[in-house]
C-alpha cells in the first residue's frame, strides 16, 4: 500500500492538518470505509507549533466498523502525517472519557500462557459469543467485561515466546496486543460496535487456532 508523500512541517496547525487530511480522504474512503475523519482535542485547540501526535476522530461507513479497519487505517494516517496518531471512533468519543478507575485491567491468569489466553478467551465468548449487536451496546458492564478480557489477552501473549508465535502464522499476535494496547491507552471506552465484531467474527478463528497450537506443543 503507498502511502501519499507529505512533510512534517505541514501538521504546524490545524488547518494544515485538515487539508492533507481532505488531500486523503478520497483514497481511505476506499481503503477503509471512511465516511466522515476530523481532528479534535488539544492539536484542534493548540497554539501553532509542534506536536507529539495528531488526535483525530472517525466514523466508518456501515460494513467498515471492525478492528482490521481501525488498525490499518491509523497506520496509514500516521504514515501519511509522519507523527504519531491518536484514532477515536465517533462512536466511541459520545460515551465520553472514563475515569482511570474504570480501565483498570484485573489480575493476570497464572500457569501456561496459551492455555491462560484460551480460557481467557472462552470466558468471553461464553458471556458475550450469544449476544446481539444491540444488546451488547446497551449492556455496560459486558462491554467492561469484553475490554478487561482483551486488555489481558495483550499482557497475556507478552509471556508466549518468540519461537513459538513464529511457528504459529496463523495467529495475528500484532493485532492482538495491539487491539488490548489501544483499549488500555485510550481516554475512551472502546467501540462496541469493533469490539462486537471482532468477538464474532475475528475471535472463533482465533480460538480455534490457539486450542491447535496447545495441541501441538504438548
């Protein structure tokens, strides 16, 4: 994927950066079903000068709002801007910023980190696999339980070994902690509908994947 050449020097204020963006935005409504992106928070209110990251708000056009979408857009736009970007859905920013308190990952699981990171794993589709799209937006405290249990899945697969991720291909190991990373940095609660999808769609395969390569090293 190419990525439009762009200076630095462009993201001094904020009008720079909606001109690029607007540059763009014909090329990752295609890419990514980008349907509206915008800046928000300090870069938007901030003086003219230098920055350490671009915080940008998104909403995706309907058969877009999944986590592949998200990841692989954030890259593009950090690559395209050449600093580091902040990405929050539109969705996600009408909940509103969350108290430390309320992104607080719980303890980790002891013992084998593959199985640990199964069982994590099958908790998750046990108390959410069988819920709608519109209950599981509605329902706080299963989106609470599903971010706990994705943060960990990040923190679990640091204590897999480099060997064994490499033997096993099939694993997105990147997105994982990735995903688990941007629920545990964000100053927001993660989408529900991206976290909806990807325990539907992304996590069965997973699943499935890990409970071979448990299989396969024992």
């Amino acid at each position: 994927m190419v990525t439009p050449e762009r200076d630095p020097k462009e993201n001094t204020t904020a009008e720079d950066v909606l001109l690029g963006l607007n540059k763009i935005f014909p090329i990752i409504k295609r890419l990514f079903g980008v349907k509206k992106i915008g800046i928000f928070g300090e870069f938007a209110r901030r003086d003219p000068g230098g920055s350490d990251r671009i915080e940008l708000l998104v909403e995706f056009s309907k058969g877009f709002e999944s986590y592949r979408f998200y990841l692989d857009l954030r890259q593009y736009l950090a690559d395209y801007l050449k600093v580091p970007v902040y990405l929050v859905t539109s969705r996600a920013y009408q909940e509103g910023e969350r108290t430390k308190e309320e992104n607080h990952t719980g303890p980790l699981p002891s013992g084998d980190p593959i199985e640990a990171l199964i069982g994590n794993y099958e908790a998750l589709v046990a108390k959410c696999g069988d819920v709608s799209i519109e209950s599981f937006s509605r329902n706080a405290g299963l989106r609470d339980f599903a971010e706990d249990r994705l943060k960990t899945a990040a923190l679990v697969i640091r204590e897999i070994s480099p060997g064994i991720k490499t033997k096993a291909t099939g694993i997105p190991w990147k997105d994982i902690e990735a995903i688990g990373a941007d629920i545990a940095c964000s100053a927001y609660p993660a989408d529900p509908h991206q976290v909806w999808h990807y325990l539907h769609s992304d996590l069965p395969v997973i699943l499935a994947n890990l409970k071979n390569l448990a299989c396969s090293t024992q």
